[in-house]
C-alpha cells in the first residue's frame, strides 16, 4: 500500500452542453488525493470509436447512462481498488480487459475514459502538482495553438451547411494569450456582420454563430472580411482551418452537399477543396474526405499536403496503428487526438506518440457534446501536442477550456513558449534554385 493506492472509485450522472446525460467519476487514493473527470460526447464520431454505453428506450431520448454510471460503481470499482494510480498503463490495461471487447461497449467507453482521467487526475493530485506539470515531468512544454470555431455547420447544426466547422488559426500571434484576443476581436467582428446581415440566429453546439448562409464559400467569405473587420491580416495574422468531417455526408466515393443539392464524386470533392485552399487562407482542413476514402485521403494529402495540415478525425479516431498506417501511405499530415474515441489516456497517449513518430502535427481536441471538464488542456500543454481545439469562442464549456490554458500559460510566466505556426503539420515544399537555374524541390 502506498499513498497512490486506490481507495475509492465513484460514479455519478451529470449533464452535457447539449443536456444529456454523461458519467462523471471520482478517485480517491489512500494518501487521501481525489481526482475527478468527466466523459465527453461527440455527434459526428468515427466508426473505429470506443463507444459509450447508453440506456436506449423512450427516456431522455435513449442516452441516460445509468449502465455506465453502474459499470463505474460495480466492476471497476472492485477491479481498480488497491491498484496504483501513479500506474496509469496498468489501470487503463485492467479497464481494457475487464471490458474484453474491441470498441469498450460493454463496460462503456464513456465510463471507462472517464475513469482512467479521473485517476491521472488523482495521481497528479497525490504528487501535488498541476496535471499538465504532472504530465511534463520535468520536460520543457509548449503552449499550444488554439484552433476556434467562429461557424459551426453539420451536424452540429442541423446539416445547415455541409463544413462542420469554420474555425481560425493565428499563426502570427506571440502568444497563446494574444492567439485568444485576436480570435475574440474575429468572433465579435463576425458576429457584428452576421447581425448586419440579419443573419444572426444564435450559436451552434460549440458555440459558433449559427451558419445562416445559402452556402460553404459564404461562411467562407464572411471569415476572411471578420478576420478584416478585426483589424487583422487574413493568413500570416489569423489564417482559416476547417473540418469538412465529410464522413457526416460521404460513402463509398459520393459526397451529397446538401446546400447544393448535387453529389461530388472524390475527385470532385478535392477539387473544390483545392479550389477554396486557392480562394481563402486556409492552413488545416480536417476529415476532408469520408472516413471509408483512404485512396481519397492520400490523393488529397499528395495534392495538398504541402499547402495546408491534413487532419485526420473520424479517419484515424486516435488510434495508434490507423495513425502509423496514414503516416506509411501518405493519408494524413496530422492527427485529432480525442481521449474518448481511445477510450483510456494510456492509448490516447499511444496515437499522439504514433503521430509525433511520423513527423505529423498533433492537435488534442474536446467534443462537441462537453462539459466543465478541463482535461484535454492539460494533456495539449503537458504532452506538448502543440495544437488545441475545443471548440468556439462562447459557452461556458468551452471558455472553461480557454481560461484554463490562460491560467497555465500565467504560470509558466516569462518562460512560457508558444508553438504558433510552427506546430502545424505540413511542410511547405521549398523551392531551391540550383547554380544552372534548375529548380529542385525538397520536403
Ligand atoms: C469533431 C468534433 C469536434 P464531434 O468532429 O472534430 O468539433 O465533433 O465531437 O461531434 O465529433
Ligand atoms: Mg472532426
């Protein structure tokens, strides 16, 4: 028995950003530290996901949660007891073989991943230290660059346009602080011509406006003049990036564009991708093509990859061997890395390894569905991922996160770096002109 020896593991139900249910659990060790953590949702999720373990029937629309609040409260309970906190490899590999299934199903992904960050939670509590600090043991770390959603679209807003997500990037800025209030200027500025429009209707899930636009270049267009609006330089200041999370509207090589009542084959879908990363400053583009595309993701990384980050999300759902796949046929040149769709932090922490193996940008990311929960900020700046995205610029789900990563930034003080542009994964080919006047191009 140590200090870190596990003496308690307790689930509850609590409530998400869209209302429904979730698990929240507590830790508790025998050197008397807690930890605490909450399970996220998503709505647009990969099929290669861990999958939450939900009630189904009539009530609250099928997603109360009383199973995984169970599982939590029976099983892992008497599994994890007197089992060692600071082992986090060893709790998650106990979780993942009492679940025994290949997406967490039966003891639920939610209750699982919501366990195993409760416990590192707990750990970093027991050494008295933040979690990010806990996490960087000692190595120095960056603050990451934030990736804020100004429109929200998909199915985070009823399908009203086919882009999931409209989002900013500042790659100019110093600071992970100055990155906030240039993307709080864009989002005002944004709102402001929204509201001059008559298009202002409200925010989407994640708390961008809601994209009241007849189509995707619209949301595009009223990007770059907020970006303006705010006073700030579209590209090298506050550069656009996107998540097409095309998997919501693609199969089998056809992609419906609901605004546009037509279906694009692949081709045509990376040739409107390029047409657009032609027209705006776009420096990520994420799920470009449909989780089921991969011949579609590497002709769209081989194309474009040198122009902008290619994300892969639903593609990838932070798995370290679909990561290393990517990365050996050219799928990808970056990877989400969202706790839930691993399941436990131990193989989260595996797909961001597997990225950062292959040279690939790395961005933690919440969901869509959220909570209060601060986690993935710790796991940005303590694993030094480089990249955050938690969605937009309002809804206290969100600003938790933000202001979290603020807090920490304080703390670093003078010494705090700031990963910036150079985080984002895709190197520009660079040009060389030889003594001849040939032109060589090299990654
Ligand atoms: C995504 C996330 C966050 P969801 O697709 O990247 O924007 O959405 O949580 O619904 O999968
Ligand atoms: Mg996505």
């Amino acid at each position: 028995m140590t200090n870190t020896t596990i003496a308690a593991v307790h689930g509850r139900r609590v409530w998400d950003s869209r209302g429904r249910p979730t698990v929240e659990v507590d830790v508790s060790l025998r050197g008397g530290a807690t930890g605490r953590a909450i399970a996220p949702a998503g709505a647009s999720m990969g099929s290669g996901e861990a999958v939450d373990l939900r009630d189904g029937g009539k009530k609250l629309g099928g997603f109360d949660v009383g199973r995984a609040v169970a599982s939590v409260n029976g099983e892992m309970e008497q599994a994890l007891i007197g089992q060692d906190a600071a082992d986090q490899a060893a709790i998650d590999a106990i979780m993942i073989a009492r679940d025994g299934t290949a997406n967490k199903a039966r003891l639920g992904g939610n209750a699982i991943v919501a366990t195993s960050m409760a416990v590192l939670h707990a750990a970093a509590a027991a050494a008295k230290v933040p979690l990010w600090m806990h996490l960087a043991q000692g190595r120095k770390v960056r603050l990451p660059l934030p990736e804020i959603q100004i429109f929200g679209g998909g199915a985070h807003a009823a399908r009203r346009v086919d882009v999931q997500d409209f989002m900013v990037m500042c790659p100019g800025a110093a600071s992970f602080a100055q990155a906030i209030e240039w993307t709080a200027e864009v989002y005002l500025a944004a709102g402001s011509l929204m509201k001059q429009a008559g298009k202002l209707q409200g925010v989407a899930d994640e708390g961008g406006y809601w994209p009241a636009f007849t189509s995707n270049e619209e949301a595009l267009d009223t990007l770059v003049r907020a970006i303006e609006r705010a006073g700030l330089e579209p590209g090298p200041q506050v550069a656009i990036s996107l998540d097409v999370a095309a998997s919501e509207f693609g199969k089998n090589g056809r992609y419906a564009l609901a605004l546009d009542d037509r279906a694009l084959g692949t081709d045509e879908m990376i040739a409107m991708l390029g047409r657009w990363l032609d027209t705006y400053p776009i420096v990520s583009i994420e799920d470009p093509l449909a989780e089921d595309d991969a011949a579609g993701f590497r002709a769209f990384t081989a194309a474009y990859g040198d122009r902008c980050q290619v994300i892969g999300d639903d593609f990838l759902v932070t798995n370290a061997a679909r990561v290393a796949e990517a990365a050996a046929s050219g799928a990808a040149t970056a990877v989400l890395i969202k706790p839930n769709q691993a399941g436990t932090v131990t193989e989260t922490r595996a797909a961001l390894d597997a990225g950062r193996q292959a040279r690939f940008g790395t961005i933690v990311s919440a969901r869509s569905g959220e909570t209060e929960d601060t986690t993935v900020v710790h796991l940005a700046v303590g694993w030094d991922a480089g990249q955050l995205k938690v969605g937009s610029f309002s809804r206290s789900e969100r600003m938790a996160k933000w202001n979290e990563c603020l807090r920490i930034e304080e703390a670093i003080g003078p010494d705090a770096s700031f990963a910036g542009g150079a985080a984002l994964g895709f190197r520009p080919v660079q040009k060389k002109v030889t003594n001849d006047g040939l032109e060589s191009t090299s990654v």
